[in-house]
C-alpha cells in the first residue's frame, strides 16, 4: 500500500543523502520525495511517498527515527492528511488545438505561465489523480516537456484541537 | 584558549580517558601524529595496515567496554579502515576513527589522496561528520564519543581536513551534548514488562535467548539472576558467548548454523522465546517461516529497528537491557509463580535427553591426525584458570571455538559475527592486548584467515604484544571446502591454501617466536611452550584437513533439520596437487 511519510530533518549538508541512501540499501521504493526548510530554518520538511506492507512501513518508520539527523518522523496515512503536487506541462499546439488546451487547463484550474506561438506551458496543483487526469487528457495534443514537484502533505487539524494552543514539535515518543 | 586543531584533537581524547589508539600516518595528519608524538598520556601503536588498526580499536573496544580509537590518513588509509567499519557497525562495537582529509579548499577536487570520506562511510557508521572549521572540532569530537558509546553503540566517524588540524581556534568542549533527533530509550515500557511477567509464568516450555547486546549493555549479572529466579535455560548467539556463564547448569550453549543440538531444539520446539540483546540473524534463526512456530516471542532490545525486523514479536520491550532486566525481575518477584519452576519439569526432562542424544563431541584417536577440536578443548584445559581472552577469526575454527572453548564471563571473546570477517582475529586480540598488558590474550585463527592481516605479528612484536596464536593449520578455506564436500560434490575451487607459507619460519622472520605440532602427542607441549614465553607466539597446528564441524543447520534450513555428522551420501573432493615447485612436503594432506 502507499504511505505518504514527512520527515522532519536537521537541516544540513548529507542529509539527504543519509536518507536516501536508507532507502535503497534496505531496498525499499522511494516514488516521489520533495524537500524544502520549515519555517526554523535549520530544519527541513520531507515528504516521502513510498509503498509497501505494514511490516515494511513499520521498518521505514523505525529506520528513519533511527537517523541521527532525522528529528521526527509521521506515517501521514495514520490519519487524515492533504496533499498537492504541480505539474508544469508543455505542450505543442497547433492552431486548431489552442483552444482546446487552454479548455482543459480551464477545467482543472490550471494555469498558463509561458507561451509560444507553437507551445503552452500549464501549471496544475492538485492531488495526484487531479494531476494526473490533466496531464493525460493533454498528451493527445503533443506533450513535449513534463516536470512534477512530487507530492506535498500535511496532517488535517482535528477540528476539536484547532482552537488550542499552537503546540511545538517534538521527536517522536518512542 | 587559541590551539591549533591538532592540538585539540589530543586534548579532546585526554578528556574522554583515551589511553591508547591504532594508527598510520599520512600526509594530512601528519600534524596531528607529530602533537601526539610530543606528549605521554595518550600512546599510539603503529600498525602495519589500517584494517590492522580499525580491528584492533574494535577489539579494545570489545574487552574494555570503552570505544576504541583509530587514527589513518586520507584516500587509502580511509579506504583500508572501511571493512573494520562495516564489522563495527554490524557487531555494535563503539569505535571512533578518524580520517584524514585533504585541506578543504581542495575538497572536491580529486586532490591528491583525496576520497569521499563521509559519503563512504555513510552506510557504514552510526553517524559521521566532516570537520569544516576547526572551531567546531572539540564539539564535534564530544558528539562522535557520545554517539559511539550511547543507545546502540556503533561506528562513528571523523574527517578532519589538513587545514582544519593546521589552523587553530578556540578549544572548546562541552561536559554534555544532547542531539535533538538522537534520543536513545533506556527505560522499557512498563505495560509490556507487565505483559512480558504474564507470559512468562505461563510458559511451560521458554527459553531465553541472549544476543551480544547483554554483554554492551553489561547485564550479565542481571542475566544472571533472572535465569536463576526463573530456572529457564538459556541459549546464546555467537556474539554473546560470555554473557551467561557457558559452564552453569542453565545454558546449552550455542544456538545458530552451527550451535548445539539442545540449544537448537529448545529454541524450535518452545512455547516462549524471550530474546534478549539479540536480533534474530539468519545464522540464528535458520528458515525465518519455521522459526520457533509455536511460540509468543518477548524481545528485548535498545534498538527498536530490530523488533519485528525479522520475526513477529509478540511482547516488543524497547529499553537497555540491564535497566529491563532488572524492572522484569522486580516484577516476576512481585507476583510469585511458585509452581512455574516445577510445570516445567517435563520441558527439562525432554532439554536434557537432547543434550544426551547429541552432545558436542569429538573422537581424537592417539595415532590419527590432530583433530582442530581437540586442539580447542586442549588450550582450553591449559588456560582456563587464567581467565583469558580470546579472539577468533572466520570460518570452522571459529566454530570449534565457540563450541568447545567455554567461556564464563563477558567481555572475554572477541569474534566478528555479523561480516564474518577472515583476519580479525589478530588485530583484535592485539588490541585486547593492549588494554589489558598483564592478561593472557589468545588467538585462535585459520591458516587462511590469519594471512589477510599476518603483516601486524609486527605490531605484535614492536610493541611488546605477547597474545598466543594458535593457527588450525588445515591447508585449506575450510569451511568453504566445507560446503563444497557437502553441497558442491566435493569440487574444491579455489578453497586450497596449498603448503605455503610455512608459520614457524614467518614468526620467526618477525621476531616472534614459531612452535608447530603435527602429531597428537605434540600438543600439549607447545601449548604448554607457548604459555611459557613472555613474547608474541604462533603456533602452527597441522590438523585433519578433512575434518568437518557439526552440528550444522544448511543455509535456510529449519532449526531442528541439523546435520549432526557427515552425510552418507556426501562426497568427498580429490586431494589437491601442491603447486609450490620442487615440493611435495605436504605430508598431512597425504596421510
Ligand atoms: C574477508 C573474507 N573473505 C572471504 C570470506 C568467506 N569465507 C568464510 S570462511 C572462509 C574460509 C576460512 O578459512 P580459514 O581461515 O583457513 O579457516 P578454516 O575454515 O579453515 O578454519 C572463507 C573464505 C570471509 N568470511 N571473509
């Protein structure tokens, strides 16, 4: 199954590559990984998404808390979460297809942020399926380029614990 | 206070209560040699090759409890220190290497003697750091002990650039270091210690199964009691060897490939597995699916990555071993099952006709070849009141050795388990040495595994290291001739070692002293010669080349399929021709 991991880690050189390197000598998957400081700039937000059993998440879990430098670590999947990705998606167009292209990125709320007499380039955010079904409904018109950020998520607020107190984050209690 | 940064690494180590380390020098530490050259509180023993010097920080480490120290150069010197890693990290054995790097400005650009130190190292450590300003080297030399010695102890690297050694800064080390993302648990949860006791008095058929996380943790006194208090009997990997006393009418010795049969048996055929320190390693488990099938699992342990790894667990206990013990006892003592001891009566009955049935034997016929286990029972009969240590390399005399040398305290066997690495065993019994001048420091060692790191019989001998060695000399890999007779028609490729060098010679090219015993008669004596001399010794054993260790669980095998002796059906290989010109002194191999 496919579990969406945020990684909360020391913001410094190797880190990410003490990470990554966790991954592929126990052999587990990385699908997509997005990183970026958090609002304390010494520290990083990573976003994992990979698959596997619980056995698997479990091990995944308990190896990246092992990580010096990793601060605290949340299966996203435990609970209820948001997640986005952006596309940038360049297109060819020919004349009768312009319009069309910019009918669908219409429909998925997308963007036109670089144009050409002969290409589009459409930014899309949404969750993946959303993405996705924007990406495959302009592949028919001549994708040319695609780029992806990987996908971005953050735990739902529990509307009870909104209105409490901001709480700090803290590793994880083991 | 202004100190170059060389300055401050020595400094740094006299304020951990580092009294010796392992190394070689290079072009960017020289700094940091020529300031340990000039002061006494440290020592510094020169090894003949890095690997020499990381296995000895391993070995001093693992006879002390304390981390031990390796000091090498850039580029090669680093590379040559990485299989001692790797064997550190596996084995959780605290070192502290450092590397020299090239000055930083060069970082990056294929300088000369230049590798990626920290990235090598990277999945082979607890955590390593490149030093980029010598301001934060008293800092960071705090954190690479603490991190070594703390939760599950390990390798840790540091990479100290020429320039950082060279410049100097401000000395500044701190009495205590917290990590924010590093927070070890000691204390185990008190719900499934609650659960653990439960289980316990249940069980009609448990066994304890120790791993080498007693003997970090020193628990054996801990181990000890609850044992006692309980009456349980109690397994131990190759690692543990020590931490429960391997003569107590409670242990049954071994587990694993090539442990003993009762041990195998017990842990196979239990109701309660209560794993303690360990962390269910294939050489131990044999075919996970088979593992112990009919019972709860209780696993201890400081590492919480290890539960539920391998196995299920049913009662996860995260927490230092001792610390746990010592809560699970309270409790069992809180809440007495007076008749648990006696419903297991029957579990003994049937634990002591497995011993009966298969004990660890050997037959040694006066006129016959020199069996290798009745070399290990004899260095055992001579040694035993001397409470030595004794290190071990890779392969079927490793095996002999944990199964006939018994060990009653920790601390006193110093073996690579997880890598399984040929020539570790010299380098660690000298590093065992060195800590420990006054003890009696044995090396049992294969023909083949000796010769990866013979180079530090000069280590041996130039710093007055007198540790035994004791060399099963079978001309062969044995252990890989081994699986070649039992799983490969006894095609031996590349396992014969050939005739070549000869021992007693190359000892005494080194200035040590060479003993050799090719007749069961000659035993005793040079063991007895050897234990005489105050001067590093090797003695070369010519033992039945052919000779097989038993029991043996094959690879992915269930733990109650063991091979107890060689198969009827097994075939064996030709006697390898000599190729060494002129030659055919080979007399054991003909006989
Ligand atoms: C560095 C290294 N290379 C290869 C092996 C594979 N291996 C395991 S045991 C063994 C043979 C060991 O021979 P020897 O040291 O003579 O001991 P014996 O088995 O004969 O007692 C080999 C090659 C290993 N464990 N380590």
């Amino acid at each position: 199954m496919e579990h969406i991991i945020s990684v909360l880690v020391e913001n410094k050189f190797g880190v990410l590559s003490r990470v990554a390197n966790l991954f592929s000598g126990r052999g587990y998957n990385i699908e997509t990984l997005s990183v970026a400081p958090t609002l304390d700039p010494s520290m990083s937000m990573m976003t994992i998404v990979t698959r596997g059993d619980d056995k698997i998440i479990e091990q995944i879990v308990k190896q990246l808390n092992k990580v010096i430098d990793v601060i605290k670590v949340v299966d996203l999947n435990e609970s209820e979460f948001v997640e986005r990705e952006t596309a940038l998606i360049k297109i060819h167009t020919r004349q009768e297809d312009r319009a069309e292209a910019l009918r669908i990125a219409d429909i998925f709320r997308g963007k036109v942020v670089d144009s050409t007499p002969t290409t589009y380039t459409i930014e899309v955010t949404g969750d993946v399926r959303k993405v996705e079904a924007c990406i495959n409904l302009l592949q028919p018109l001549g994708l040319k380029d695609l780029v992806r950020t990987g996908r971005v998520a953050i735990a739902r607020e529990p509307v009870r614990q909104a209105a409490a107190q901001p709480k700090r984050i803290l590793k994880e209690e083991k | 206070m202004k100190l170059t940064g060389a300055e401050i690494f020595v400094e740094c180590l006299k304020r951990e209560g580092v009294k010796t380390i392992f190394g070689l020098p290079g072009g960017v530490v020289l700094k940091i040699f020529d300031v340990l050259h000039q002061q006494k509180d440290v020592e510094v023993i020169l090894t003949r090759h890095e690997a020499g010097a990381g296995h000895m920080a391993e070995g001093y480490a693992k006879a002390t409890g304390k981390p031990g120290v390796a000091l090498v150069t850039s580029g090669p010197g680093m590379t040559n220190v990485v299989t001692p890693l790797v064997d550190a990290y596996m084995d959780s054995v605290p070192i502290v290497v450092f590397t020299g790097q090239v000055p930083t400005h060069l970082i990056g650009n294929d300088a000369f003697q230049e590798a990626d130190n920290v990235g090598i190292s990277r999945p082979c450590t607890k955590y390593n750091f490149l030093v980029k300003d010598v301001n934060d080297l008293g800092q960071i030399i705090k954190e690479a002990f603490y991190i070594a010695m703390t939760g599950r102890p390990g390798p840790v690297l540091v990479d100290i650039p020429k320039d950082v050694a060279m410049n100097k800064g401000e000395f500044h080390y701190p009495d205590r270091v917290s990590i924010r993302g590093y927070n070890p648990t000691y204390e185990g949860n008190k719900w499934q210690i609650k659960q653990a006791v439960e289980a316990i008095h249940k069980a009609r058929k448990p066994i304890i199964y120790v791993g080498g996380g007693a003997i970090f943790s020193n628990a054996h006194e801990e181990l000890l009691e609850f044992a006692e208090l309980t009456q349980i009997p109690v397994d131990m990997t190759l690692m543990a060897l020590g931490a429960f006393p391997g003569s107590h009418p409670l242990s049954l010795g071994m587990m694993g490939m090539h442990g003993s049969y009762a041990s195998n048996m017990a842990v196979h055929f239990s109701d309660l597995v209560i794993a303690i320190g360990a962390r269910f390693d294939d050489r131990v488990t044999g075919k996970v699916s088979e593992f112990c099938p009919e019972a709860k699992v209780i696993h201890i342990d400081i590492d919480p990555t290890s539960i539920r790894k391998n196995v299920h667990v049913d009662i996860p206990i995260v927490g230092d071993v001792k610390t746990v013990l010592r809560e699970l006892k309270a409790m069992l003592k809180a809440t007495p099952n007076g008749n648990a001891v006696e419903q297991r009566k029957p579990w003994w009955n049937q634990i002591n006709e497995w011993k009966a049935k298969h004990p660890l034997t050997y037959e040694q016929p006066p006129d016959a070849l020199i069996k290798p286990q009745y070399v290990i029972d004899r260095i055992y009969q001579f040694t035993k009141d001397k409470d030595p240590i004794v290190s071990t390399d890779v392969g079927q005399h490793q095996m002999w050795a944990a199964q006939h040398f018994v060990l009653n305290k920790p601390r006193r066997w110093l073996t690579s388990g997880g890598l399984g690495t040929m020539g570790f065993g010299m380098p660690a019994a000298l590093g065992a040495q060195a800590a420990f001048r006054d003890k009696l420091v044995l090396c049992i060692a294969g023909d083949g595994s000796f010769q990866m790191n013979m180079q530090e019989m000069a280590t041996a001998v130039v710093n007055k290291l007198p540790v035994k060695v004791f060399i099963l000399n079978n001309h062969f890999h044995g252990m890989v001739r081994q699986w070649q007779d039992l799983f490969y028609e006894g095609r031996y490729a590349s396992s014969y070692l050939d005739t070549v060098p000869d021992f007693v010679k190359l000892a005494e090219a080194f200035n040590a002293v060479g003993l050799r015993a090719t007749k069961v008669g000659e035993v005793d004596g040079v063991i007895k010669e050897a234990l005489k001399v105050d001067k590093p010794v090797i003695v070369d054993l010519e033992v039945d080349p052919y000779e097989n260790c038993y029991p043996m669980i094959p690879a992915g095998g269930s733990n109650h399929e063991m091979i107890i002796e060689d198969p009827p059906e097994m075939k064996r290989g030709e006697k390898p021709a000599s190729k060494v010109a002129g030659e055919d002194k080979d007399a054991v191999l003909t006989a």
